[in-house]
C-alpha cells in the first residue's frame, strides 16, 4: 500500500538524484576552468573529485537522516526500547541471559 510519506520520500529521492547529476555535470565547468587558469590536468581532476565527494556525497550523507525522517523513527523506538539492539546493557528479564552469555564467551 502506498501511504503519503512514501510518495513525500519517493519526491525526495528524485530531487536529491537530480542534484548529485547537477553536481557531477558541473565539474566539468570547473575542470575546463582550472586547466584554463594553468591547473595541471591530474591536479584539476583530483581537485573535480573533491568537489563531487564533499557536495554529492557528504551533503546527501547529511541531509538524509533528516528528510527520511519515517525510518529514523524505528531506529529510534529501538534504542528507546532497548529490546531490539544486538549488545543491550539491560541485565534484567529476558535480556540478562543474553548480556551474561555474551560476557562469558569473550
């Protein structure tokens, strides 16, 4: 079943494609412009690759957690939880048993 927030997510995704094809397209400007200026070509590509990996890739790394806000909210619940995470701290209840068995086998 599609519900809103899939569509809002779906709409987001293009937006965020859109803008990585953009930032990739764009260095080809900024590659003829540094090896006009008197950039060696390797140092102009290195310097292109930079640019595509701190604005495709670490800006998307940033803005992601906060746009698909919808996943972020099972991680969350999980770890207020505290049932779901692989090495719980609780040792009470079902979970002591787990905590205790891991120690022992370290």
């Amino acid at each position: 079943m599609i519900n809103e927030t899939m569509i809002v997510e779906f709409i987001w995704i293009i937006i965020l494609t859109i803008y990585t094809v953009s930032i990739t397209f764009l260095t080809k400007k900024t590659y003829d412009l540094m090896v006009n200026k008197g950039i060696k070509k390797k140092d102009a590509v290195y310097y292109n690759r930079k640019i595509v990996h701190i604005f495709a890739g670490g800006v998307i790394a940033l803005i992601v957690p906060i746009i698909f806000l919808f996943h972020l909210s099972f991680v969350l619940r999980s770890i207020y939880n505290n049932n779901h995470l692989p090495f719980s701290q609780k040792e009470e209840g079902e979970n002591a048993l787990l905590v205790s068995d891991r120690r022992q086998s370290k």
